[in-house]
C-alpha cells in the first residue's frame, strides 16, 4: 500500500511540474524524478519544519533538468507482401 501511495505522489508531482513548465508529463524521467525527491527528502529530513514550500519549489526546479526530448513521430508504411504458393 505504501509503495502505491509513494508512487502515485511522485506521478501527481510530474504532473504538476509539467503543468507549470507547460510541458507534456510524459516528458519527465521518472527514475531521475524519484532520484531528485528521494535525495532530496533524505538530506532534508532532519532540518526543521516549516520550509516544505520552499523544498518542494527546489526539488521542481531539480526535476525540470530531466525532461526527455520530444518523442519524434514515425513514418508509418504499409507494407504489402506477396505470397505464391
């Protein structure tokens, strides 16, 4: 239940930093996502509260180096094969 719920906040957070980058979510590495926010809650975590905000802001701007390059559109051909039996 609990990886469920890690991996669906670290979704919902691409989404987030796509809308605000204007950019599709499916652009952003996921692997260089979870990276950045585990890295970044592990150094973080024995500071105080208080700060998430700003954190969180730092972690968006982290994310944003990782976009994937747009996926290029294939030429579809059809092909036509000719059997002789």
């Amino acid at each position: 239940m609990g990886v469920l719920l890690g991996y669906n906040l670290i979704r919902l957070e691409m989404v987030n930093i796509a809308l605000e980058a204007q950019v599709e979510p499916t652009r952003i590495s996921f692997t260089a996502s979870i990276c950045i926010i585990d890295t970044q809650i592990r150094a973080y975590a024995p500071l105080g509260n208080g700060t998430i905000s700003k954190k969180l802001q730092l972690m968006r701007e982290d994310v944003k180096h990782f976009f994937c390059p747009k996926k290029e559109t294939l030429n579809v051909f059809t092909f036509s094969v000719l059997y002789s039996i």
